[in-house]
C-alpha cells in the first residue's frame, strides 16, 4: 500500500514537472515574449519624450542586438549581418549547450534598450517581472543563466558598436543659427523651440552608402509672387491645413505621432505625450507579424528590418531638412496672410522639405512588403491607446501614402516636400531590401 502511494506521488510530480516544463518552453517559444520587449521600449520612449529620428536609434540598436542574438540558433534560416550593416564586427559566438536563443535575444533587446533612454528603471522592473514569470513557468536556472548571459555578452557587443555612430558627439555641436530671409525656416508657435538634430546627417547610415545617397529634387524657388508654384502651394496649405472635413481630419490626427504637444491654457502649459512616426510604424510591424501568424524568429526579422529602414530614412531625410532649410507654412500665412491662422497640427521644430512622415513611412512600407506581399490587408490600432479609432488599410503602401498626405490635412508640409518625400523614402526602401539579406530562401 505504501509503495503504492509513493508510485502514485512520483507520477503525480512527474506529470507536475513535465506540465511546467511544457508551460515554460511554449512561453519561450511565443512570440508574444518579445512583442512585450518592443512594447515596453516604446511605452519609455514615450514617457521619455524622444525626438522622431533619436528614437528611430533607440529601437535600432535593440533589434540589431535580438536579430544577432536569433541568427546564431538559426544559422541555416538567417544571414548574419556581419559585413552588412556598417561598421558591424563579427557577433560573439554561444559558449552553451543550453542557450535558449529566444529568451537570449529578449533579453539582448532589453539590455541594449536600457542603455539607450532616461527611465532605466522601467525597463529593469520588466526585465526582473519577466525573469521572476519565467522561473515561476519552470525555466531551468542552467538555461536561464546561460540565455541571459549570452544574451547581455551581444548587447554588449552592439552597445560597443553603437559608440561609433557619432551620436555622442553631436550631443555636443552647436544649435542652429536662424537665418533671418523669409525662406529660411524659423522656429514656430506656440514654444518656437530650437531645431531639432542640425547634425543628424553626421550618424552613421548602417545600409545607406551616406546620408545623401538619395538627395531628392531642390524644393521649390521660393516665390511670395500670387500665381507662382511656391504661393500655390502654400496657398494650398492655407485652405487644407484645418482639415476641410471630418475625414482629413481624422486621418491628420491618426498620423500625427508627435511625441511632445504642448498646449496653453491662460499662464498653465502642459504636454501631451505621443507616439513617434517610426513608433507607429514599428506598431505596424506587431500588428503585421502577429496577423501573418509569424514564429519568433521571424517576427524578430521583421522588427529589424523595419527599425534599419527607419533609422537610415530618418537620416536620409534629416540630411535634406537641414541642407534646404525650407521655412513652414505656419510662418510665413502668419507673417504674410493671416496672423490668427493655426494648423489643425502643431508644427514640430525642424525644416519643412521633405517631409519626415512621408520619407520614414514609404522606406517601412516598402520593407513590409518585401516580408508580407503587396496586398496585405490589415486593421491598423496603434493609435487606440491614443484615444484614436482604427484605421484600416489595403497594403502597407496604402498606409504610407495616408501618413504622407496627412501632412497637407495637418497644415505642416507643402505637397512639394509630401511628393518628394515619398520618392525618397521609396529610394531608400528599394535600396535596404536589395542589399540587406536576413531570411535565407
């Protein structure tokens, strides 16, 4: 009887054990675990108020760190991007058995991530949250210890790497002097703050050959003269830029994605804080991966795809913006049509030609559909948390033309930098999915 309740007990830890170990390794292998990493680094970045294109660096770095982290358990599936992406050295090599290169690469995000924004802290409260689940879920502490550690030998090796990219330095390089001719872009209502990043040109490109491998065609000559290409197109501004319906407004606030609005209210200022361009475009790729049904290899792929795309069309972009120097439309309707007139959009604090929205957007688009085809149908809620209603879209080139013809809607580009825009961040898409090889086919 007594060997009998033992035998009954034993298989009943047996069944215990093998139920935890089945939990724990279903959890590593969803890709649920690292959507919760990019969830969290954007939720930082937005407390932490970063400018669009420094947080297309934020989420860079950390996906580059994962995709490294996943291509070394998935060698015969994935190229490494060693000799790919510049300046890039060979990544260190598993010194375990019991690697799980999943929670690996999770873990390499996170660490990277934390080094590159304010609120470390957060991201090491989810970090330790996470851990303590997995414990909980019966990880085994050899593969646990093993995973973290590789985990954060990479994230080393990235944050090394991304030291050279010129960032640091141009912590350091003067503001933008204002140029006082009418077309020469000046700080705009209601806090005319300093431009944002003159010098982001200087980063390191990681595909790009240099920032200005794709220059789009000079803007328009600037011409206050009525019936001259320059004054339509500002006069188009003047007459779209409140959004003359509830449908171009609707679409310029759903693209808005500006990280810092402040409002006035008699002597009170506050902010409200949001989303930035490459942040939508980065909900997207969640949005895409988990209805493509995509393992957590692949979902990694696409995550830094996207966020290389991202990080070298800011540049690209930034590159024009500060060569140009192209004056809002704000400015000059306020100074030479309507002093009382405000966008349906608050101006951000840098260059008008091109367009951020328009570059950034199309070069995610193009990569999204080299991953999931021309017709991809999907419901985009990035903004919901927002207090904005879904939009739904017919492919991702679809959703980048809306992003870019929210400019005009919003009263902050002239379609001149919208159309150009749009050229030059196809040219940049075209070229990163031609040169940059990740999934092996």
């Amino acid at each position: 009887m007594k060997s009998r309740v033992l035998l009954v007990a034993s298989l009943l830890i047996l069944l215990i054990g093998c139920k935890k170990n089945e939990e724990y390794k279903a959890t590593l292998s969803d890709p649920e675990l690292f959507h919760s990493a990019v969830k969290k680094l954007t939720d930082v970045i937005v407390y932490d108020i970063f400018s669009p294109p420094v947080a297309s660096r934020v989420y860079m770095y950390p996906s580059v760190a994962a995709y490294s982290v996943m291509q070394q358990g998935n060698a015969d599936a994935y190229h490494s991007l060693f000799g790919q992406l510049k300046g890039l050295e060979a990544i260190p090599k598993p010194d375990s058995e019991v690697i799980n290169f999943n929670l690996a690469a999770f873990y390499a995000h996170t660490v990277v991530g934390k080094q590159l924004i304010f609120s470390e802290d957060r991201i090491t409260a989810f970090q330790d949250e996470t851990v303590e689940k997995l414990k909980e879920q019966g990880v085994p502490k050899d593969v646990l210890d093993a995973s973290l550690d590789y985990g954060n030998k990479v994230a080393q090796h990235i944050l090394k790497w991304s030291k050279t990219d010129l960032y640091d330095q141009t912590r350091t390089y003067p503001k933008y002097t204002i140029k006082q001719e009418d077309k020469f872009w000046k700080p705009t209502p209601p806090d005319y703050m300093d431009g944002i990043e003159p010098h982001w040109n200087q980063i390191r490109t990681v595909v790009l050959d240099s920032a200005n491998q794709f220059p789009p065609i000079p803007p328009v000559k600037f011409d206050l003269t009525e019936g001259s290409e320059f004054q339509k197109q500002l006069m188009e501004v003047y007459e779209e830029g409140r959004g003359k319906d509830a449908e171009s407004k609707e679409i310029a606030s759903f693209w808005d994605c500006n990280p810092y609005v402040s409002h006035h209210k008699g002597h009170a200022m506050f902010a409200t804080k949001k989303i930035t361009p490459g942040g939508h475009w980065i909900g997207i790729t969640a949005i895409s991966t988990r209805q493509a049904k995509s393992d957590y290899a692949e979902t990694i792929n696409a995550y830094a795809n996207v966020s290389i795309a991202l990080f070298d069309a800011f540049i690209s972009c930034w590159d024009e913006k500060w060569r140009s120097l192209v004056v809002r439309p704000e400015t000059l309707i306020n100074q030479h049509m309507d002093e009382e007139w405000v966008p349906l959009l608050q101006t951000p604090p840098f260059p008008e030609y091109t367009s951020g929205h328009s570059v950034i957007s199309r070069a995610a688009a193009v990569t999204l559909t080299n991953l999931y085809g021309d017709n991809f149908h999907f419901n985009d809620t990035t903004e919901l948390e927002y207090g904005l209603p879904m939009r739904s879209f017919k492919s991702f080139i679809h959703a980048s033309e809306e992003a870019a013809i929210s400019r005009l809607y919003g009263g902050i580009h002239y379609r001149m930098a919208i159309d150009e825009g749009v050229t030059q961040g196809h040219k940049v898409g075209d070229f990163i999915v031609a040169n940059l090889q990740t999934k092996k086919e």
